[in-house]
C-alpha cells in the first residue's frame, strides 16, 4: 500500500471511530475549572454553565446515562473572597473548596432545575478506587440515579484528601468514575484544544491529533507543562487518565470547553479535539 492510500485507509477508520461514538449510552463528562470558571476574577462562568446543563439534560432527554464530574469547588470558594488565585496553604484550599461545593451545587441545582433536570450531588476520593466495598457503594448509587434520570455531579472529596488537591486532579477522578460504572465514554473538557504534535505557542505548524491509540513516550513528552492557577492538573493529569482509559478499552475524548455545543457535536462523530481509543 502506497503512503498515500495507507493515509486515506487511516482516516476512513477514524472517521468510523468518530461515527460510532453516537452510540455511546452511558457517559462521563468531566469539566475542569479553566472552562467553569474567569480565569480574570475567579468568578463562575455562568453562561457556559448553563450551556452544558442546558446539554447535559438534553442528553438525558434522549436516553443517555449522564455523569458529571465538576471542578471549580475552590475557585468559586476563592471568587466569594474576591480572590484569583488558590493559597500556598492546603487547608486554606480545603476551606475554599468547602465553601465554594455548596455554592457550586446552588447554582447547578437553579440551573439544571430550568431545565426540568434532576441533579445530586457525590463527593468521593480515591479510596473508591482501592477499597473494594466503597468502589461497589459508589457504583451502586451512581448505577441508581442514572437509572432514575438523575445527573450525578461529582466532585473530589477536597476536605479529606490533601495529595490531590495539589496535584489536583479531576481528571484522574473522572477516570476513575468511568472505570467504576464501565462508562462507554469520557469526555474531558478543557482549555485546550486537544493534544498538539508540538507547543503551539512556538510552533505555527503544531496541529492538533485527531486521534491517538497509545500513549507512548512521544504522546507524554507533548504533554509536558502545568496548569492554571485556579485550576490544576495540565496536560500531564489528561494524558494519565487518557492511558488509563485505553488500558480500560473505553474511548476519551479531550476537546475545548468553550467551542458551542460541544458534548452534541463530539456524540455527532465531528473531528474535534483528540480521540484516545484503541486500534
Ligand atoms: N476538586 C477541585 C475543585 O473542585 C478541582 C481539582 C481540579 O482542578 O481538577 O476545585
């Protein structure tokens, strides 16, 4: 096979790939606080929030199984203090975080309400991962809601767990919660367009990888490089959940939380942002 058919073969492929994702049923969306949140004041971005619940509840409308994972919890906590940036000090985050998860599922529980969408609330840490009878305790709750409709917001657990909150990492928990309820399907939304064959910023000809079936050595080194300020994670949290999610046989697909109607337009099989899922 000549490079140019073997090339053409690959895109038809992934085209199917994207095509198939329609038929996801039981998904995993993950927002990360850069997309929740003004990066300027800290504030909630109300306008995307309201967007993806206005998206998020259309989706239950058709029959998918729907399960948020949110962050934000410490920068709307910080944003009540007029403040931008998280503190040195852990427990100065845990406070933030406490303060700003009732805030965030007040908003949540107004918004999502306008659209006739029922939410609750699940806050877990790793543990759900390693202890077995919290592993099956949260499959069974999230399992029960999906099947009453119900969109579980899941946030990490900020108050007892200090390691994560400084490495921060709801990507790591969405992954987790995916393996816990075998998701069809992540979907990490971010503020990056997906994953670059180089730094876009120094690069004019970086381009952006529709899909990647391996995370290899190369596919790390892309992703080297820290997150925001209100946020945390980076490329590097993305990329681990992304290996996680091959090795666990369930698609993921990071894209840019800000472009319109994101989560419909990647169900609807459009090349946008990178697909991780093996050959
Ligand atoms: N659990 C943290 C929060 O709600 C977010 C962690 C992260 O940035 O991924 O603020």
């Amino acid at each position: 096979m000549t490079k140019m058919t073997e090339d053409s073969e690959l895109k038809k492929i992934e085209k199917q790939k994207r095509g198939q994702l329609k038929n996801t049923k039981r998904i995993v969306v993950k927002v990360g606080t850069s997309t929740l949140t003004y990066p300027e004041t800290g504030k909630l971005n109300l306008e995307r929030i309201d967007k993806f619940a206005f998206e998020l509840s259309d989706l239950v409308g058709q029959d998918k199984e729907i399960i948020f994972v949110t962050s934000a919890a410490i920068a709307a906590g910080l944003g009540q203090f007029g403040l931008s940036k998280r503190s040195e000090r852990v427990e100065k985050n845990q406070a933030f975080a406490a303060i700003g998860q009732g805030m965030l599922m007040h908003i949540y529980e107004k918004i999502f309400s306008e659209y006739g969408q029922k939410i609750a609330q699940i806050l877990l840490t790793k543990d759900a991962n390693t202890v077995e009878h919290q592993r099956q305790n949260a499959r069974a709750v999230l399992l029960e809601l999906i099947a009453m409709k119900v969109i579980p917001i899941i946030n990490e657990n900020d108050a007892v767990v200090v390691d994560e909150i400084q490495i921060g990492d709801n990507d790591t928990l969405s992954a987790m919660v995916a393996k816990i309820v075998d998701a069809d399907l992540l979907i990490l939304l971010t503020d990056i367009d997906g994953v670059y064959t180089g730094n876009p910023r120094t690069n004019p000809n970086a381009k952006i990888l529709n899909e990647i079936n391996e995370v290899n050595s190369d596919v790390e080194q892309m992703a080297g490089g820290a997150g925001t300020s209100l946020g945390t994670g980076g490329m590097i949290t993305k990329i681990r959940a992304a290996k996680e999610m091959l090795d666990a046989r369930i698609p993921m697909v990071l894209a840019p939380g800000k472009e319109s109607n994101i989560i419909h337009r990647i169900l609807d099989g459009e090349e946008i942002g990178t697909l991780f899922e093996k050959r």
